[in-house]
C-alpha cells in the first residue's frame, strides 16, 4: 500500500521560514536600538561633563572654551563630541529653574546633539531595511555652582594646635627665654590654652583656640579665601605686617618648623608640623574627632620658599597644618584649597614659634565654598 505525504509538513516549513524572518528582523533592530541607547547614555555623560567643566570657567569667563573642550576629551558612539559655542548657555539657576544671562551667573546649560542635520546621527545598519538610516539623539545638561561664604574675624593669638580641642587643653612650648612667672613682661604666659574663641582666662591671658568657619563642608568642594584684612604680629616689639607673613619690602620674617623648636620630631595634638612664614594664615581640616591620636600623622608641609607658597591648588590631608595668607599668590592669582575626604571642621589660625599669647593684631577673612552639580 503506498502512503501519501501530508500536505500539513510544507506549511509548517513556510511558518518556520516566516516566523525566523521576523525573528532575524527583531534581533537586528534590538541591534541598533542597543547602540542608540549606548549613545544617549554617552552623550548624557558628555553634556554632563562639559556642564560641569563650564561651571569652572564662571569666575573668568572661560565657561564657553571649557565646554567646548570636555566635548572634544569625550566620546559619544567612539567620535568626539562636537560642541558649538551656541550650544553653552551661562545663565542663573534659582532652586529649580534656569535663565540665560543675569548679574551674577552660577549656572551653565549644556545643549548636546549627534544629529543629522549636523551629519553626524548615529549610523542604523539593519534598520536601513525599512528605510531609517539613522538616529538623531540630543541631551541637556545643567550645572549649578553653589557658593557658601563667611566672613571671620582671626586675631594673632589664634593657635592652631589647639583646634578642635576642649576647653583648658594646653599647647606650645614655653618662650625659650622665658625664666619664672612674668620675669620678661612682654611674655607673662608660657602656654597657649584652649577656650571660647575671643574670651580671656582670669589672668587676663587670651584663649588661644582659633575661630571654625561656620560652612557645610563637602569633600572635593573648593575653598577660596578673599577679602583679608588687617596686621599682626607675633611680638609686640616686632612690627605689624599683613596675613602672607611678610614685610612691607617683601622680607619673610621668619619660619618655624616644630621639630627645631622642641628637638623631638613629634607633632602636638595629633597634627603635623609646619614651615611657613611667621604670622602668617594657616589653616587646618578635622573631621569630628578630637585630634589627639586620630589615626596616622600626616606629613609636614614646607612654605618656605616663594615657589612653595605660590600654589594655585592644594589637598591638604586632615589633620595637616598648611599656608593660606592672604589667598594669592605674588602674582595675584586666586590660590584654591581643595577639602579633604571626612573634613566637618575647618579653622584658621596664625604661624609662630610658641607663645601665642602675647601676639597682637589679627585679620579679618571671608572663606568661600564652591560645589558644582548637576542640577538638571
């Protein structure tokens, strides 16, 4: 007996063929749909970075260039991105919206496009099959530079070895010619103690304790101190000069180095020595703990020399004693200090030898904290 084939077995070829065709077809344009959406992402990261680049140049004008330029160090679908000075808008960022242009900018808007209109849409190789050859993708980017400023009064006494410090904690090493109690009137007190910034003990001696700024440190952030004023002197027989430590004819007074000054090459209070200019500004980061056995010493830092005390950018560690004067440099370029990871406290002081005590004079400084983010 001879057996007809069913007709039913072609039919389920054809469904096969027909259901892997569009098969084949979905896969391919999950293809391209994976790179489009590749490129959004790197494209949302570029305008991102150029924002964010852009708000750095808010101070000297240079926010359009550095856009620019963060889209050219990145890419978006393996090119460089293409940033046109229209594309950067500077403007103002009030709580939740942004305007172009206003008296003080502290925003820049980062407009980012691969488009074909400016020929460069992200190339589609399956999806030319239905007629769409590319994709245009576009992002926007807004970064806010937010500014906390306060200003602080800082008198010559301030020590910073008692930063941070409770009150009747005790700090310097006495006056090397210091013989008994008030045999030299110009250095009645041995030590420097800690207490209410501003007070006086019985004796009349000033607490030695220096000032905190009141500002919601953030790690990263960047200080900048402006504004200084005033003179002091770290011996009232010596003459008054301004926070760099220097005098009127640009002669260093002197430096100090803890170390020559107790012949131990231990640091007081848990902080590193220091080598810098005589009276001038120093400051220093805690975090929350008293200083005291915080953990490892940090180094010391050195400003003795002009090109030492010349920075433009410094990362003190917590802990670590540096240089601020009057926040420039010889050549009046604005000196920035980057705040160190775990900072919750930052305080200013002045530079001497020991004896803080009988100092006389002070400064007066605003401090500056700028955050960038992306705020949009």
């Amino acid at each position: 007996m001879v057996t007809k084939r069913s007709r039913r077995s072609g039919v389920v070829l054809i469904y096969v063929l027909l259901s892997m065709t569009v098969m084949f077809g979905l896969c391919s344009m999950a293809v391209d749909l994976g790179r489009v959406q590749a490129a959004k992402t790197e494209l949302r990261r570029t305008a991102d970075a150029a924002a964010l680049y852009g708000c750095q140049g808010l101070a000297n004008g240079t926010s359009v260039a550095k856009a620019i330029q963060a889209g050219l160090d990145n890419q978006v679908d393996g090119q460089a991105l293409t940033i046109l000075p229209g594309d950067v808008t500077v403007g103002t960022w009030s709580g939740s919206t942004f305007t172009a242009g206003g008296t003080s900018p502290n925003a820049v808007r980062v407009k980012a496009y691969r488009t074909k209109a400016r020929n460069s849409a992200i190339p589609l190789v399956f999806a030319q099959l239905i007629g769409q050859s590319t994709c245009d993708v576009n992002a926007t980017s807004i970064a806010w530079q937010n500014n906390q400023a306060n200003t602080q009064y800082v008198a010559a006494t301030s020590n910073p070895y008692l930063a941070g410090e409770p009150l009747g904690t005790r700090a310097s090493v006495p006056d090397p010619g210091y013989e008994g109690p008030r045999v030299n009137p110009e250095h009645p007190w041995q030590y420097d103690w800690a207490g209410p910034v501003g007070g006086h003990m019985a004796s009349g001696e000033a607490y030695g304790s220096p000032p905190e700024f009141p500002i919601s440190l953030q790690a990263g952030a960047a200080l900048q101190l402006t504004n200084v004023t005033g003179q002091g002197s770290n011996d009232p027989d010596l003459p008054l000069v301004n926070a760099d430590g220097l005098l009127p004819n640009g002669n260093i007074l002197g430096v100090y180095d803890d170390e020559a000054a107790t012949g131990t090459n231990t640091s007081e209070h848990g902080m590193s020595n220091i080598t810098a200019p005589l009276n001038a500004l120093i400051g220093v980061f805690l975090d929350n703990n008293v200083p005291d056995n915080d953990g490892a010493i940090p180094p010391s830092l050195d400003f003795s020399t002009e090109a030492e005390r010349n920075y433009t950018n410094i990362s003190p560690e917590l802990r670590q004693p540096f240089l601020i004067g009057n926040g420039m440099t010889s050549n009046g370029e604005q000196q920035t200090v980057i705040v160190p990871k775990g900072a919750t406290r930052f305080y200013i002081a002045t530079m001497d030898g020991h004896e803080w005590s009988n100092n006389v004079g002070g400064y007066t400084a605003t401090i500056t904290q700028s955050t960038i983010s992306i705020v949009q």
